[in-house]
C-alpha cells in the first residue's frame, strides 16, 4: 500500500490543507506558533514548486483572539466569540502572510459561511475568486466568516468547510492537519489497544463510532467533524488525508511512512459533479441554442451566448436550466453562469461584447462544459 499514497499526492493537481487552531495557538507566551506556520508555509511552497495549486483553509481566528484580548472565561457569549474572532481573524491572517512573503508569496483571504458554500452563486463566486488566485500565483487562505456566522460558532466546523470548499473547487485531496495522526479505533491518549485506521475505503457505521470518542483540548469538535467532512470530500471524488501537522515536514512525510489515515473516494471531482448535475431536480428555465451550437456542445464545448436563440423562465446564477435544440430535444442540462434577464441580452452575441451589454462579465461562457451534462 505504501505507493498509494504516494500516487495521490502526485497525481492531485489542486490540494485544500486545513490547519486547526491547535497547530496555530502556541502554548507559550507567545500567541501565534510561528515554527508551525513556517513549516508549513514551506511545504506549500514546494507543492506550489511541484505544479499543484494550494488552498489553505485555516482556523485560529478564535482562539488568537481569546488569547490577545486575554479572556479568562471559558463559556463565551456568541456575541463575544464572534468579537474575539474578528480580532483573531486579523491577527491569524498577518501571521500567514509574514510567512508567505518570505517566499514573495502573496495571499488573499476569504471569509466563507457554509451557506455560502451551499448557495450556488455565492459557490460559483468563491470558486471563481479562488481560481483566479490561484491563475495569479497566489495562496487563497480560506477561513469561515466567524463575525457573521448565525450558527454557534464551533471548534471542528472548519473541517467540513473546507471539505466543502475541495468539493465547490473541484479539488483533487483535502489534506487536515491536525494535533493527532489519524483516526484510531479507540482514544490513544486513554487506550494502548487503540490502532491507527490508515486506509479508509467506505466509512462504516463503526468508524462513526470509533470517532465519536475522540477529542482534544483545542480540537473539541475530535474526530466527529472529520469524519463528516470525509463523508463530503469522498461524494465529491476528492480523496481526504488527516496527519499530525507539528512536524518538521508535515506534507513531504506523508509518502515517508508517517502516521495518517487516508480517506479513498471511487470517484472523480468532474464525474460527482456530473452525477449532483443530473440528479437537480428543479429545473428554473429553458435555453435554445442553435445547430452550430448544438454540435459544439456534442464535441465537447462549453455554452457561449452567441448560440442563443432564446430563452425562457426566471432562473439566477447558479441555477439548473435545459439548453433545448430548435425542435425542443433536450441537448443538455447544466448550471447557468447568468441570470434569466441577462442572458436575454446577451443571447445571439460575442463574448466580448457581454461588458458593454450588461456592464459587466461574469465569464465568456453561460454554461460551462464542467458545469453541464450531455443528454442521448
Ligand atoms: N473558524 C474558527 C476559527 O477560526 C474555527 C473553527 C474550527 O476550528 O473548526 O477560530
């Protein structure tokens, strides 16, 4: 087995690493574990050399701010963790970027609900922003948006948003690293019979349990909010490791018999996408395209408004629409980049008048090929 993991890691083009507030906090004096951040800092550094892109979903921003504004309490208000958070959050994201500017990498960040990762246009808005760091050579450091978040705010939840995050970006490996190796069939720190669970095909009913018992001091959500973040990641045809991430080379040991489970998905980014596509049962609206456009979409191409001969419905950014040929057969079903009352303005012209039409782009194309799928 110990080539699998190697394949992985070298056959996953775009990679999401999530780093919990554990590996941030220092225990010391100090606020932030900056030996921690440059490790990492420095294993990214060398994906990015290796070709692959990188998303960092980072956590911390509760706990640094708990630290700086030196609360003694533990049962916070939401209203001051919230606080405590937006300070954190501030204080997280400077000590990534000194990081990374040692490299003369820069970052953006972005602040995410898992609302906005479950609404369509506000998904397709963050993937394009993430990508488009990315085309820029730059890390996009993803936390949730804590400040705003109607929901508790929770230690563990940034497990599933960033799997959330692998699964709207089409990523190939979300990679947590944590305060312990992997998931084990028992508690280590109580139980020496506890065994490490390296390889994960299909998450039983007793993995659930098994992961139930865990915890950590910093890491309260455990194992639990893991293992629902694996069950998102591998629906998404991404693969999931969980490591420890304080080592001197948290990433590069992985493929070196370090300790880590690995979650194996069966499938693809671009085949779950296809599958979810098809199985949207609401479908908000109807465009025609022409013949040209048709047989394009048959070979392969993505939708582009001067194929359009109407278009019919109210539909939003995002939603589920059927492109129809001239005699009405479903050509295909996909997600519309435009809303219903832009793509009638711009139905029938070129791409690159979409700017002056609308007076503004969102892309050159209303449906993209990854975003559609074919019908017989
Ligand atoms: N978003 C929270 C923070 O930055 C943490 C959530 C988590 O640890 O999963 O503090």
């Amino acid at each position: 087995m110990a080539a699998l993991e190697k394949k992985i890691l070298s056959d996953s083009k775009r990679i999401v690493i999530k780093v919990g507030s554990a590996l941030i906090r220092s225990n010391d004096k100090n606020l932030i574990n900056e030996i921690i951040l440059n490790r990492i800092v420095k294993e990214i550094i060398n994906l990015n050399e290796a070709g692959k892109e990188i998303l960092l979903v980072s956590s911390g921003a509760l706990a640094l701010g708990k630290k700086s504004l030196t609360f003694k309490k533990n049962n916070l208000k939401v209203s001051e963790k919230q606080a405590a958070s937006s300070v954190g959050q501030v204080l997280l994201i400077n000590a990534w970027k000194k990081a990374f500017l040692k490299y003369k990498k820069q970052c953006g960040q972005i602040l995410l609900t898992h609302l906005d990762a479950e609404i369509r246009s506000s998904a397709i808005n963050a993937r394009n922003t993430i990508e488009t760091l990315l085309k820029l050579n730059s890390i996009p450091i993803i936390n949730e948006n804590d400040s705003v978040a109607t929901q508790e705010l929770r230690y563990g939840d940034n497990d599933q948003l960033a799997a959330r995050v692998a699964q709207i970006t089409s990523s190939n490996l979300l990679i947590i690293l944590s305060d312990v190796d992997g998931l084990y069939t028992s508690n280590p720190k109580k139980s020496s019979n506890a065994l490490l669970l390296k390889y994960i095909k299909r998450i039983t009913k007793s993995i659930e349990k098994q992961a139930e018992n865990t915890s950590s001091s910093i890491t309260v959500g455990g194992m639990k909010t893991k293992i629902k973040a694996a069950k998102i990641a591998l629906a998404a045809g991404c693969n999931m490791i969980i490591t420890r991430g304080n080592k001197l080379r948290p990433i590069s040991s992985i493929v070196q018999k370090a300790n880590f489970s690995l979650f194996l998905t069966n499938t693809s980014p671009r085949t779950a996408r296809k599958k979810w596509i098809s199985s949207q049962m609401k479908i908000k609206g109807n465009i025609t395209i022409d013949k040209g456009a048709e047989e394009a979409l048959k070979n392969g191409a993505s939708l582009l408004p001067a194929g359009i001969i109407s278009v019919s419905g109210s539909f939003y950014k995002g939603d589920i629409i059927n492109v129809l040929s001239k005699k009405k057969r479903i050509v295909c079903v996909g997600i519309t980049a435009y809303p219903a009352k832009d793509a009638k303005i711009i139905a029938g012209a070129k791409s690159n008048a979409i700017e002056n039409l609308l007076g503004y782009h969102s892309r050159d194309v209303i449906i993209h090929r990854d975003d559609m799928v074919l019908k017989n």
